[in-house]
C-alpha cells in the first residue's frame, strides 16, 4: 500500500514569488505548483496531502506560536500519516526542528524539516529535490525523528545549524553524524543515537512563552550592560562563551551576575561559539568560575537546540533543579554528554 506523508507548509523561500519588496510568499499557490511536478506525483512516491498556514511566513517571523501550531498539526494528524514533511524558510528552520523534536515526545514517525535557497519558480531551484527527498524519507519511516534534509544531506534535527546563507548545502550538523546521504541512493548511516521503539504513545508538549536570553562572549565585552536584564522573570539565558566553555577574567562583574542568576532561579546554560567540539566546564580556571557560580553545561548543543530545550523543559512544570539536570543530559540526541566520546 502507498505511504502517505502530510506536508505542512508554514512558508520561507522554497514558495516565494518575486514581489516589488523582494522575495515574499503567496497564498494558494503552492499547491498547484506541486502538482504540476512529475516526480513528486509519480506513482513511486507516497500520496501526499498539503496544509498551508494563514499567513505563510518568512521564517524570521516564526516562534513559540507557530511551533506550537506546527506540532499540534502534526499530533492531530499522526494517526492519519506515515511521515510529516515541514516546508520552513532556512533562516531559522534549525530553531523550529530542535523545538519540535523536543515539543513532541515519544515520537516514531519521521518528521522532515526542508525547504530551499532558491525558490522553486526559478532557474536552477534547489527545492525540487529538497522537496521531493524529504517526502520519500517521510514515506520511508527509516528514521522515526525530526530531522532536516538540506542539499544531500539527512541531519538530526536538534543538532543542526544553517552555516551558508547563500550555499545550497545550507546545513551543517557539525557535532553529530548525519543520518543518510542521498546520492544516486538514500544511503542511510547507523545512527548515532540509537532510537528504541517508545513505550508510550506519542505526547505533545505546548511550548510557554518563557523569557529566554542568549549573550555572545566577545573580548572587551562589559557584563554590567547585562544586568539590567538578569530579573526573576528571565527564566534561562544561555551564555556563548569561548571554546570548552571559557569567560573572561578582566571583567569581575561577569559572576555576580551568573551569581544573581542563580538566586532569581534563572537557569544559565553554557554553549561554545566553537561549532565543533564540547564545554567542559572546570577544564581551565577561567570557566570553573562559571560552573561554581551555578551555570550548566551544554557540553556540545548547539545554541539552536538548547534555545529550544528551554522553553521544553520551562514548559512541563518541573522544578528548577530538575530542569538543570535534564538540560545537561541527552534526551533527543542533541548532544553527547561525554566528551571523550566527541574526540575518539
Ligand atoms: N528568509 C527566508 C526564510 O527563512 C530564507 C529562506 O527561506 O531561505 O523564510
């Protein structure tokens, strides 16, 4: 029997038209333009229904509302599909795939990210395969995750990052195996996270409007502009520091900060502006300040995926000490708690 895959088409390049502003998407256009492609309707491929939002987006404009919309569409209709293909603008396409692979949980069905440089209307548009790829993958149901085909490459959605904002192969996974290549075949790799069946059925977790923060260390960087932000309502920010997870000494107002984020029961999540590689806080003197002032390790998340997780975990009434713990642990395969493991 065919396999069916829902595509859901929230906005971004792939269906842009030309416009006197630039580049904007068109309602009740894409569709047609779908049908008309051979391939993505040939009788090899999985039938495919198509839900486009109200008003389609540029992916700038896409956050918590719309993925929560993108994951109650998709647990509304996981009974009725075998595959879920998500047509996003690449701008932030990384952002929605990590919160989506958080937001629903015990998920085994594939859910692809995609969507392309080029639009599809025109000249040498890498959308046609991007588009026609993810929903053979979606029919496929080799990969029972989020994940985001770009350019050739399956990746794990919460460990990916748009590293080309003019190449075709716009995404990158640099700290996580990718899942498959697609050549002349779809050539899927043993995943690096091996995924158990789930022993419940899958749960959707609606995402809350948290205050979130990201600050990006930068030499000569003074940290008392910050303090104005460091509040009780700022639930976690996560700081992009140097390499394993360095902060700069010269400036002593840096960890009565993290220290007064502490108190207010903010959680501070450490991250390295380095795309390959782990944190590991306490491996020099300048980031052991940082773990002692009550910050967590990302160890090798990328800003992206630990965005995303906290607004999952603010979002299931845990405490603050759970969610510090989870924050540090693997849940979805977005990130290697040993870093050992990153090295060998
Ligand atoms: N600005 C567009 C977006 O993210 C870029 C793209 O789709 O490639 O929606």
């Amino acid at each position: 029997m065919r396999k069916k895959v829902l595509i859901i088409y929230s906005g971004g390049t792939i269906g842009m038209v030309e416009t006197d502003r630039g580049y904007a998407p068109k309602a009740d256009y894409f569709f047609h333009e779908l049908k008309q492609i051979p391939d993505l309707n040939s009788d090899e491929m999985p039938l495919w229904d198509m839900v486009e939002f109200t008003p389609l987006l540029d992916s700038s404009n896409i956050a918590v509302n719309e993925w929560n919309r993108i994951g109650k569409m998709i647990y509304e209709n996981y009974d009725k599909y075998d595959g879920f293909v998500v047509l996003h603008g690449t701008d932030t396409m990384a952002y929605t795939a990590s919160a989506i692979s958080f937001m629903l949980e015990n998920l085994d069905k594939p859910v692809i990210f995609t969507g392309s440089q080029i639009p599809l209307c025109k000249l040498r548009s890498d959308a046609e395969d991007n588009l026609i790829t993810s929903v053979m993958i979606a029919g496929e149901g080799i990969v029972r995750e989020v994940c985001l085909y770009f350019g050739g490459k399956l990746m794990r959605g919460c460990s990916c990052i748009k590293a080309s904002a003019d190449g075709l192969v716009a995404f990158d996974s640099p700290n996580m195996d990718i899942l498959a290549d697609a050549g002349i075949s779809i050539d899927y790799r043993e995943p690096v996270y091996y995924k158990k069946k789930p022993e419940k059925p899958l749960k959707y977790i609606e995402f809350r409007q948290s205050m979130i923060g990201v600050i990006k260390i930068f030499p000569g960087i003074q940290f008392r502009l910050f303090e104005s932000i460091m509040t009780d309502s700022l639930k976690g920010i996560v700081l992009e520091t140097f390499g394993t997870g360095n902060i700069p000494e010269y400036d002593d107002d840096l960890l009565p900060i993290v220290r007064k984020a502490f108190e207010n029961g903010t959680i501070v999540v450490v991250c390295s502006q380095c795309q390959q590689g782990t944190v590991r806080l306490g491996a020099y003197e300048t980031s052991s300040r940082l773990a002692k002032a009550g910050a967590v390790s990302g160890w090798n998340m990328t800003t992206e995926a630990a965005v995303a997780k906290l607004y999952y975990l603010l979002s299931k009434d845990l405490s603050i000490s759970e969610i510090k713990v989870l924050m540090e642990e693997n849940l979805r395969g977005e990130l290697t708690e040993n870093p050992m493991a990153v090295h060998s």
